[in-house]
C-alpha cells in the first residue's frame, strides 16, 4: 500500500550521528519521496538522544534546518555526554561532525568488553521476503561472537529453507531449523533448544537490526550477574502510512531513552501497575534473555503468542517470569532495532485485535496463578483508567479509522480470558517441548 503524495503526515524515519558529518540517512530509502516529514533519532556515539522530526519536502532535509533543530532540542544532552568524555563543549554543531569516538566512555568500554556469546533467534512463518531484508541486516552487525538461527514455523513452502540455504552458503554463522507445530511460543522454544550459546536474543522477521545491536545488549549484560534478560529500543521504519503513524502512537516503544534496571527489589518503576504494566519492560521483537533461566523457569508459554488461540502476550508473561524468578530486566536503549509497522489498515485491524487477546489471555494467567492472582486483580481499575488514556492520546487525528483499531483491540480484551483457558486445555494434551 502507498502513501498518497498529499498525504500531509507523511513521514520518513532516519537516523542521525553527531559524531560524523550531518546527515540524515533514511531506514527505508524509498519513503523519502512519499513523505512530507522526518522523524530522526539522533545518536551521539551510538548512543540514542532521541527524535526530532524536521519538514522534508521531497525527501530532502536543510542541514542548517536540521543543525539547528538537534542543537535546540539537545543541547544539554550533547554537552552532558562530550563533558563525561573529557572533551571541549561546542557552541553549535559542527556541520562535520563532534568526533570523539576514540575517547568515548561509552563507546571505549563496549569495545573493550569480554564478548558475550550470542545465539540470535529469527522466527518466521510464510514470509520470504521480510525474512530475506532481516537476514540481510543481521550479517551487519559489529559482533564476532554470535550465530543466527532460523525456526522455520510451520512452513507451508520452501521458500524460507531456500532463502536461507543461500544466506547460509556464503556465512556459515547462519543455521536453520523447523518447528512443525504452529505457535510463535513454540518456535522460540525450539530456538532456545537448538542455541549454541548461553545468551539468546529474539527478532522478529518484520524488522531491521542495528549494526551496533548485540554490542549493546553485551553491555547490559555484564552491568550484573543478576540480569537474566535485556530489552532495547524499537523505533519505527516507517511513518509513511495513517496506520503506521496510529500504531506509533499506540504502543510505548520509543517512549524511554534512558537506560533502565527493573526488578522485584531496589529498581521498581514508578507506576502502580508495576509489574503488571504492559510494554514497561520492552517488546518481543527485541529482547535477549540467559538460556539457562530459561530452562529453569520453563521456557515460553505455548498457551500464550501469535500462532495460538491467545495470539500474544508471551513476551510479557516472559519478562514477568524473569522477575518473579528472582532476575533483573535491564532495558538498554543503545540496543536499536527498527520496526516495520503494518501499513495496511485491515492487517492493523486484526493486529491490535491480537494484542488486545494477548493482554488479557496473558493477565488470565496470572489471575489464575495463587502467586500473582490477588496482586492483578487490586491493579485491574487502574489499568483499565491507564487503556482509556492511551486509547485517547492516540485518536488525534483519522478519529473514524482510529476507533476502529481501538473497537478491535477491545474485542480482542473481551476474548482473551476465554482464549487463554482454551489453549490451556488444548496444551494439556500436547508434549512438553525439551529445552
């Protein structure tokens, strides 16, 4: 689907780093020319600062524009991050760039970590060419110790085998396994059974991984023996459609730019909701966890995620299990990947449907677990208060559209507590999956 040429919100999403020369490079090329704007994450170092979102008439951006845009919305970021690397503080941005990279105390200490060793999980179903653009993301990244692995979920055609096997002829990092029995659940299970290494980090087949990814995720991993799992920043790939823009709008995913730890202890987050509160912690299309805690806690829900009667909420029973397994969660921006919206409004119908299921089949579970189902049911108002809000910042603009996705979402909610009990059900009858 494309975006009309008069479409005045449409938008093109890019990246920025200050310490090279100033220019925005576009996440996917070919928005430029649809879009009237641009959103920009700005990085010092690697480092997210955050957006700015500049007029971009025909796909070009003013560096004056933009020079001025970042140094009025950054300033105190810039300057705070040069004065901890022991460099000079500017009175403007340099058109060629801050520099600084060999001196960085942020930068240096990640290039001098012990690697940790990763197994990069990529499950996909039926979808050969968002899986063709991740892979081809993935064999960017500046990391020397990690594997890529496909599950193949229920394949109904070799076209995914075949575009892997010709990834893999040429990078033997690149392995590739099938998991017969439908389920998102299933199929990272599988993953974690099949891993190599002790630390496994999950995507998505409808994303594009940083360069700078895994080195991130390192990072937060050695902070603390008491991490079990990290989470990183999912900003969109495109703004160009009304139903990207809404679903953007929707969830939290680029709402925090600050490195965070979260646990049962000392690094509560402020909200009531808290641990409760979905989206706090991350989002499934990017997060690593330790393989061996998995295996201690069980591994993912098969009752629960995309492929099954609750058709989400893995990820957040996940980052729960984490914490009530007595680990920490770090949340560590620098992680970047970018996500690819559905730009098609029937495909975000059906979506927020899913992850309306997903929210409640996976507070279902938890209502029923005599450990958390007192704690859920003292936190349901204010979370209900907490969806209306989110419902009404979201409906600015396309109200008629918008209240569609929000009626869809809601059906779902009605439904996921029932959904949840039957894939319960359904799951009894199954084989436990070795991890």
């Amino acid at each position: 689907m494309t975006a009309p040429l008069h479409d005045p919100a449409a938008t093109w999403v890019g990246q920025l780093e200050l310490a090279d020369a100033l220019r925005a490079d576009a996440v996917i090329e070919g928005d430029r020319t649809l879009s009237r704007w641009a959103r920009i994450l700005v990085r010092l170092h690697h480092e997210p600062l955050g957006f700015v979102t500049v007029p971009s008439p025909g796909g070009a951006i003013a560096v004056d524009l933009l020079r001025t845009s970042v140094w009025r919305r950054f300033e105190a970021e810039i300057c705070r991050h040069l004065s901890r690397d022991g460099l000079p503080t500017p009175d403007d941005l340099p058109i060629g760039g801050l520099s600084g990279w060999d001196v960085c105390a942020t930068y240096g200490h990640v290039q001098d970590l012990a690697e940790v060793f990763f197994t990069v999980v990529l499950c996909t179903k039926d979808r050969p060419d968002e899986l063709r653009r991740a892979l081809s993301t993935l064999l960017h990244l500046e990391y020397g110790a990690f594997e890529v692995l496909v599950v193949d979920n229920a394949p109904s055609t070799s076209a995914s085998r075949e575009c892997v096997e010709e990834f893999a002829a040429t990078d033997r990092r690149i392995r590739y396994v099938v998991e017969e029995r439908t389920g998102l659940s299933r199929a990272r299970n599988t993953g974690l059974a099949a891993a190599l290494y002790d630390w496994v980090a999950f995507v998505d087949d409808d994303v594009l991984v940083d360069p700078w990814w895994l080195r991130a995720l390192a990072s937060a991993v050695v902070r603390s023996r008491a991490i079990g799992c990290v989470t990183g920043l999912v900003p969109p790939a495109s703004l160009v459609e009304p139903a990207q823009r809404y679903f953007d709008e929707r969830v939290s995913w680029t709402s925090s730019l600050a490195p965070r730890v979260y646990d049962l202890d000392e690094h509560q987050g402020d909200n009531a909701l808290y641990p409760y509160l979905a989206g706090i912690f991350g989002t499934g299309a990017n997060f690593a966890v330790d393989r061996r805690l998995m295996r201690a806690i069980g591994g993912f829900d098969t009752a629960l995620g995309a492929g099954s009667r609750s058709k989400g909420g893995e990820d957040l029973d996940i980052f729960l299990r984490v914490l009530l397994a007595g680990r920490a969660i770090a949340y560590e921006p620098s992680a970047v990947i970018w996500h690819v919206h559905r730009s098609d409004s029937e495909a975000l119908g059906r979506q927020m449907y899913a992850y309306g299921l997903g929210l409640t089949a996976f507070l279902a579970k938890h209502v029923l677990s005599p450990r958390t189902g007192l704690q859920v049911l003292r936190r349901v108002p204010r979370g209900l208060v907490r969806m209306l809000q989110l419902w009404s910042r979201s409906s600015a603009s396309h109200s008629r559209e918008n209240a569609r996705y929000r009626r869809a979402e809601m059906r779902g909610m009605i439904v996921g507590p029932l959904a949840y009990l039957q894939a319960r059900r359904s799951e009894r009858a199954v084989p436990t999956q070795r991890l």
